[in-house]
C-alpha cells in the first residue's frame, strides 16, 4: 500500500539515477521483551537478520551496505561505521543514491531489487514510513550532515523526521516495495511465513502448488535451521527415486504402486534443495546441474525398470525397445537442454528456466508445462488401476516427441535472435 505523503518520486525525474545504491542498517533497538529481544542478529530460517540483508543486498545489486555502530555485519563485503560523518567521509563525492534501514527489517531480494531500480530525483527523497528512507544523489551529503548534527539519528522515525523539516515532505515509494520490520517475538513465525511464501513460483501447477508445496516448504522451514546443505537433500532425493525403481520390476500393482509413492516422494523431497538454496542463498551452477541432471537418472531409472519387468512377465523382447525409446528420449532430451541452456551460463543462479529464450513462444511454454512435476502424479494413479505399463508407453512415445519440439523451439529462438540482431543493426 503506498504512503500518503506527497511527493516527486512518481514524476519525470530530473535525471534518473543509473548508479547502483548503498543501504545503510541502523542500529538496533531492543524492545520491551527480555527474554528474546529482536536485533540484528535474530535467526529467521537459518539466517540472522543482518546475513539475510547482506546477502539480499548483494543478490539485488547494492553496490555495498554499510552497518552503523552496535551492529556488525556477518558477512565479508559489508561495513561497521561509528557515525554519519565517517559515512560521509568514506562515501566521499561519489555519486550515488542511499538506502536506510532499521536493523530488524527483514530483507528480501524481490523488493530490494524493485527498490534499487527505482527512478530518484536527484534532490529528492522518499520513504515508506518506519522502514525505508530513500535519499537521492544531489542531496546525499546534505542529508548526511543533517543526521550526524545534534548527537546522530540513530533510529528510522528520527532519521525521517529529521529528513523531512530539512528537506519537505518525502515521495512515496510504491506499494509494491513492502518490507516487514521485525520488532517483537511474536513477528518471527509471520516473517517466516511471509519467506517462504516468496518460495513458490509463479509457474508451479496446480498439483505442485496445492500438494507438493505445502508438504516440501514444512521440510524446509524444518531444515533451515540446521546443517544440512541443498546438494545432501538433492542427493537424499535421487536416492529415493532410485529406491522406488526395482519396485516396477514386479508385474503386481502393489509393489509398482508402491515404487510409484517413493517416486512421488522422490518429487517433492526434489523441490526442498531448490528452496533451501533460495532460503540461504546458496544457489550454485554445481546444484542445479546436480539437481538436473539426478531427475532424468531417476526417470530412465524407472522406465529401465518398467522395461525390464515387463519383458521378464512377458517372456518377450519388445518390451525392451519400448524402453530404451524411452531413456533414449530422457536422456537426449537433457542433454540438449543442458547444451542448450546451460552452456556460457557463468552466473551461480538457476541453469534450467525456460525451454525457450522467448516468454510469447506458445510451443515453448507448452514444453515448459510438460516437462514440470505435475505429470508424476499419473504415476501412481496408473499403477492403481493396474496399468504400470502405461508409464512406459507414453514415455517411449512422449520422449522422443518431446526431443523433436525442443530442436523446433531451439531453431525458432535461433531464427527470432538472427532477425533481432539484424534490426539492431
């Protein structure tokens, strides 16, 4: 919800600034609860509150966060400063835009990076009253100066009071930058909530957002707190994919069943490394090929066993072709999402997106959907009525076809670029 102060951060700025930010945390301020105050160093899902910020600012792209005094920051890249005038002098004439914070504000990567990307009048500020002041390039110094006069504006209603009888009433910052500030005991379990809500995304289906998810995020939530890493949970998920396949080497839908529930688990232990990764920042190029590449072993896994459990009922070889088509289709499949996608990608975040470069390619988003957990609840449904086998058909079948649209989608990016570049030029 915006503020309603007036102001001038919604209009034409003068000149827009195309700097990255500085956040500036301020000191914490204890409340009337001590037998578990809240400061800087409050553990939220495994994360004291001053590593979430240090870590979200940097992920956001803020050029640095400095702590004022009575807080240290945890993480190397960030600084301790004793006052605003030391600010000032460390900041120098260098041109940029500052952030403030209270110590206790629960940093989040989404609305840090909407915040760092806002267009500020350089001789403006803005604010979200109690949580955020913003102040914009031309008036850093100023403004600076004013909060270190008078014994220093230690706290955020005193920095924006301060701010506003120098400089005028602030500009809103939009409703969609929304931080929480945690300030009493009783805000922890909202804030965690509040994180690992941030944990589903948009292109879950429904299956993966009403049945995977709210299972998958209370192992989460259960694990941040400890020493387990992504990868052990990724490996912890392979295994259990892999445990569930001889059962398909039975013809009896008991025990294929019972394969189908371990795979089933397999899906949704898969999605825990993903957002313990998000939750911690612990993201890696190694995770996600690790991740990627686990859930295809796993399928060609249990169609191998498909295959050989159905020819050993059958006394027949067919069975057998059926299913390197369908490890075949798997693998080739992988392997070229993986040339395709995750070659020259150096970055530590998420390999594995999109099958197609462009958001508007109806064939790509239709891959996207068939490639997603959602199908995996077939499996056990199909082994209830008895027909195991299915599993194998549609994905001897389904995995070549599936390869076949990738090289189209592939091709159809290939051509959108060319034509792109040549416009550009």
């Amino acid at each position: 919800m915006s503020t309603p102060f007036p102001g001038k951060l919604m209009q034409v700025p003068r000149r827009a600034t195309a700097i990255d930010p500085i956040l500036v945390i301020l000191p914490s301020v204890s409340v009337d609860a001590a037998e578990a105050p809240i400061n800087s160093e409050t553990r939220i899902l495994g994360l004291s509150l001053a590593e979430r910020t240090v870590l979200a600012a940097r992920r956001a792209g803020f050029a640095q966060v400095f702590f004022l005094k009575r807080d240290r920051a945890a993480e190397p890249g960030a600084k301790t400063i004793p006052s605003w005038a030391v600010l000032a002098e460390s900041l120098g004439s260098q041109p940029t835009a500052l952030v403030i914070a209270p110590a206790t504000i629960l940093s989040e990567t989404d609305w840090l990076k909407r915040l760092a990307a806002l267009p500020i009048d350089p001789a403006a500020w803005s604010s979200l009253p109690n949580r955020i002041a913003a102040l914009g390039v031309g008036m850093m110094q100023a403004a600076l100066a004013v909060l270190h006069a008078d014994g220093g504006a230690y706290d955020i209603m005193t920095v924006q009071q301060r701010l506003a009888q120098s400089f005028g009433a602030a500009a809103a910052i939009p409703g969609k930058i929304g931080p929480m500030v945690v300030t009493t005991p009783m805000d922890i379990p909202v804030a965690e909530r509040r994180l690992l809500q941030g944990l589903v995304k948009d292109s879950d289906g429904f299956m993966v957002r009403h049945l995977d998810r709210p299972v998958s995020l209370q192992i989460s939530r259960r694990l941040a707190s400890t020493a387990v890493t992504p990868t052990q949970i990724t490996m912890l998920s392979i295994a259990i994919g892999l445990c569930g396949a001889p059962f398909f080497l039975s013809a009896h839908w008991a025990w294929q069943t019972l394969g189908a529930l371990l795979f089933l688990l397999h899906s949704i232990v898969d999605g825990c490394d993903g957002e313990l990764a998000r939750l911690k920042f612990q993201e890696s190029t190694f995770g996600g090929l690790l991740d990627f590449w686990g859930d295809n072993i796993v399928h060609a896994a249990i169609f191998g066993c498909i295959a050989a459990g159905w020819a050993l009922a059958s006394t027949e070889t067919w069975p057998l072709w059926l299913g390197g088509a369908a490890i075949a289709g798997t693998l080739a499949s992988a392997g070229f999402v993986h040339w395709k996608q995750g070659h020259g990608n150096a970055s530590s975040g998420p390999l594995f997106t999109s099958l197609s470069s462009s958001r508007d390619h109806s064939l790509g988003r239709a891959l996207d959907a068939m490639s997603s957990r959602e199908f995996i609840y077939v499996t056990p449904v199909l082994t209830l009525l008895g027909k195991g086998s299915w599993i194998l058909i549609l994905g001897s079948v389904g995995g070549p076809i599936f390869l076949l649209l990738l090289v189209v989608v592939a091709v159809s990016d290939a051509k959108r670029l060319s034509a792109s570049n040549s416009l550009a030029r």
